[in-house]
C-alpha cells in the first residue's frame, strides 16, 4: 500500500490551528525519551494493534508516524492502513529531518505535561519548601500533613517520613478531613515536580484556608538532601462526609469554570460516541475501585491526577475531545481546570446518577480482529518444554511484566527488534510465543515466522492462561534476547537512583519553560 509522506511545516500547522493530528513516534519508549518532539505521543510499533483502538478511536484522523530514520515509521503506518485507518503518513526524514526544519526536541517522557508544569510555576510562583525545611517541621512535630500526590504504588516504595497516599485528583475532595483545622499547613510532594506544583495550585485555586506548599524537587529533594525516605508505607485517605463532598464540589465547579471547562449531558455522550468526524476520549478519574464498582458504559479508568500528568498515553491526538466523569464532580473537574489550561478541549459530563452505573469491572481495550495463526493450550505447551528440547519459549510481554514472572526458561524478545533477537536465541525446530495475554503473540506471530524455517507456535491465552492452568512462574531478568529499550528508567524511581542522575533530571525540568518557547506549538495558558 502506498503511504505519503508529511513534512515539519504539515505537521506544526496542525499543532498551530489546534487540529487533530495524531503525531505518533512509534520507537520503544527508550529512544523515543532521548529526543522528540513536544507533541510525538510514544506509540511503539510493538505494540500498535493492541493500542490503536482505544488511543485511536477515529478511523480518518490524521495520523503521522515518526522515528528516526531505522523504517519503523514506515511499517507503522502500513500496520495502521491495514487497521482500517484512512489519513496515515509518514514523517519525512524522522526526527533528523524535525530538527533540521527548526523543530524543537525535548527528552524524557510526558514531557507536554512536565513542561506545563514548570510553565504553571513560572506564572503562579507556586510556593514551596526545601527538602531540609520540611524535616524540620516533620522533626519539631509543628502542625503540618504531608500529601504525597503520585500513584499509591509509587508511594509504598518510597516515601517521605509522616506522608499520607492522596492521588492529586483526591486532594480537594480529601484534603478538608485530612486537615480540618485551618491552621495546619499542608506539604504536597511528588517524585519530581509537575504533580507536587499541580497539586499545591489545585488546593491554592480552589480556595483551601490552609496554607499550602509543595515539597521543593519531592522525593529526589529528599535523596539529595541525605535525608531518608520511607518504605512501604500504606497510609491513604478514607472516605468524606456529605457536607465534605458538597463544598468540594462547589470549589472544584468554581475552578472549572474559571477555567472554561465545557459542561456535557447524558444526551451528548450518546452523539458523541457515534460520532465519526471528531474524536473523543471518554475517561472515569475516580479512584480504579470505585471505577470497577460501577461505571459509564464506554468510559475507561484513568485516575485524574496521573491524566494530568500523562496526558498523551491515553490521548494521543492533539486538538481530541476529552470527556470527563465523576459522579461527586470533584474528580473530573480538577483535572479538567488543568486540561483547559493545556488547550485540550475538555467537557465535564454533569447530573452522573447511579444508576447511569451499569458497567463493572476493569476496563478491557478494544481489540482488531485476531490473524489466524498456530496454537497451543497451556498444559500442551508445558509438557512440550519439559519434554521436547526443541521447543523454546519466546515472551514478547513489557520487560517489566516478563521480570514480575514469566514461563520458566523463555526469553524476551522485542517483537520491534525480533529479527536481532533471533541472533541470540536458542536454536530450536519449535518457538512457542507468548505475552502476557496472548494478543500480542497473536499479532507477531506471521512476521516471526517469516524470519524463521523453525515451527512457531502462539501460546493462547499468554502467560494469563499459564497462571490460570496451575503452572508457575519464575521471576527475573534471566534470558533477555533484547535489551530492555521498551521502558525509559524514570532518574525519579526505586530506591537506589544515581544522585548524578537525579540533579540531572531536576536541572533538565528548569529548562522546559525556556523550550516551550522555542517550540511555540503549545497553547498553554494558566488561571
């Protein structure tokens, strides 16, 4: 098929007039974060069919597909055509070609949402405290709680002393019962920064007594500070009376509006979600429990704090709709002031009741029609590995998902680097290929039998169905055939960072609003 090829000028055109275009880098996340463009959403080749659905729910939106000149683009974009999508292009000469045109390009990951950040405290001076200045308050015992805004997850790894789990999308809802008198001053802390200053204006713009301050530079302040950090810590906010929920709600509509945050009805989303000429992404932002309870048909769970902050891995078409649902309204419209502010055009849907309610459970993403291709049940596969030496299991999962656990003695591969990983395989006349659902295998299945004479056979069901049959796993990076390039290290995770690094990533955070400038594609404005 016949794919045409865009340019930098198309390209910032778009971004300019606040069109629709989905800019999709599709490298591994690890090179994608060395350099791209402001508004290049990593969309990596590997996992495209799996993706493309739910991050693409428009057919004809225009999509150009980006790397850096290894061809990637161009096979991403023929994968998209063959999806069904209409207005695919390539990016000419990748990211060379950006740069050489002017183009502006920063490192790291959800960096629109980082740089805006930076940008929102450049403009509201949002205050802050020094990671020495809050161990002495924490060490006087003065009249203070610690919120620490990130996923709870991250939060039970590390922590700063005395810190309570509330998701930046909680804090207007949970902060009043937290700290009901309003003397006591509150610290918001991150890992970094974006989500310590998002969450400290969110209190100041919705009109909290208390007197607020972010946790200068969060966790890796902290680190840098030789101060010591918690571990495994689980404490986290409980749930709010009505007269709580009701003033909540009327600080956070308040903001919304200030904000222009667009109102939305029942009514609307049913046109919405037929609609063909506009793309909309409907997200739940409570809490993934509540979510699970009971949702909004077609609605997926995306907490609103880490909506804020990722803001391109669920929404990768710049100029989309985004639709936001909460019953209590505090959830979506916090988030959607934020939105607003980052030129989204972003709806809150009012009058939720429950028993508008009717869908349970995780979400699930929208999946193409699986390709006919060879396969095997679990306890089949088993005994072929335990008794047949020419079988070798070959697990195309995230790296960080094959080390949780993976079937004993198989590789990872990166199905966007298969034909290198080849070379470090095991010979064998039979591969089994699993993920950890299976679809993947599914979809990679043909092109890694055409670079192979050896049987290759797709392991149904992933390691998912392994687990579900009674068999084991084991845990570990223990036979890697690629390296692990589909996930950039974050110089703000775990608990044993290079402090080289971490000032690094700092000193590269104070240089977004000076970049956004060069760049001049992003529209952000702030309250």
């Amino acid at each position: 098929m016949s794919i045409q090829y865009q340019d930098y000028a198309f390209v910032r055109n778009k971004l300019l007039e606040k069109e629709e275009i989905a800019f999709l880098d599709v490298r591994e996340e690890d090179p994608h974060a060395q350099e791209h463009p402001l508004f290049a959403a990593n969309f990596p080749l590997s996992r495209l069919e799996v993706d493309a659905l739910a991050k693409l729910p428009r057919k004809n939106v225009p999509i150009v597909t980006l790397d850096d000149g290894e061809g990637s683009a161009m096979l991403a974009a023929q994968r998209l055509s063959s999806l069904g999508y209409s207005n695919v292009s390539t990016l000419a000469g990748g990211v060379a070609a950006w740069k050489s045109e002017g183009g502006e390009v920063f490192k790291d990951v959800n960096v629109p949402s980082k740089s805006f950040g930076e940008f929102v405290e450049s403009k509201r001076h949002t205050p802050s405290l020094s990671a020495q200045e809050v161990k002495q308050l924490i060490d006087d015992k003065a009249d203070i709680v610690v919120v620490d805004v990130r996923r709870f997850d991250e939060y039970h790894t590390m922590s700063i002393p005395t810190g309570v789990s509330v998701p930046g999308a909680e804090l207007v809802l949970r902060l009043p019962e937290l700290a009901p008198n309003p003397n006591t001053q509150i610290i918001v802390n991150c890992a970094g920064r974006t989500r310590s200053i998002i969450g400290t204006q969110s209190l100041i713009n919705a009109g909290i007594p208390n007197k607020v301050s972010a946790l200068r530079n969060g966790t890796i302040g902290w680190t840098l500070a030789g101060q010591t950090l918690d571990q495994g810590q689980s404490r986290q906010f409980s749930a709010v009376n009505a007269d709580t929920k009701k003033e909540a709600a009327l600080r956070s509509r308040n903001v919304a509006d200030q904000a222009g945050v667009k109102r939305a009805s029942m009514a609307d989303l049913q046109s919405w979600q037929s609609q063909v000429e506009r793309t909309t992404y409907f997200f739940d932002t409570r809490t993934p429990e509540e979510y699970e309870a009971g949702h909004l048909p077609g609605f997926r769970s995306v907490p609103g704090g880490q909506l804020v902050q990722e803001t391109e891995m669920v929404s990768p078409v710049r100029g989309a709709r985004i639709v936001l649902a909460d019953p209590d309204s505090v959830r979506a419209n916090m988030p959607a002031s934020w939105l607003a502010q980052m030129a989204w055009d972003v709806y809150v849907l009012d009058d939720i009741q429950a028993s508008d309610l009717t869908e349970k459970g995780v979400w699930s993403s929208p999946i193409p029609t699986m390709p006919t291709t060879q396969t095997v049940d679990a306890l089949t596969a088993s005994g072929w590995l335990k008794n047949d030496s020419g079988t070798v299991a070959i697990d195309l999962s995230t790296h960080a998902n094959y080390v949780k656990g993976h079937i004993p003695g198989s590789w990872f591969a990166l199905r966007s680097e298969f034909m290198e990983a080849l070379s470090k395989l095991p010979k064998a006349d039979r591969y089994l290929i699993t993920s950890t659902t299976g679809e993947l295998a599914m979809f990679a299945a043909h092109e890694i039998q055409a670079l192979t004479s050896s049987e290759v056979v797709v392991l149904i069901g992933g390691n998912q169905a392994w687990v579900d049959a009674g068999l084991v796993l084991e845990k570990g990076a223990t036979h890697l055939a690629s390296p692990p390039r589909d996930r950039y290290k974050r110089p703000y995770e775990g608990t044993s960072v290079n402090p080289a690094a971490m000032q690094a990533y700092l000193d590269w955070e104070y240089g977004l609003v000076e970049q956004l400038g060069k760049d001049g594609t992003h529209h952000f404005w702030v309250l």
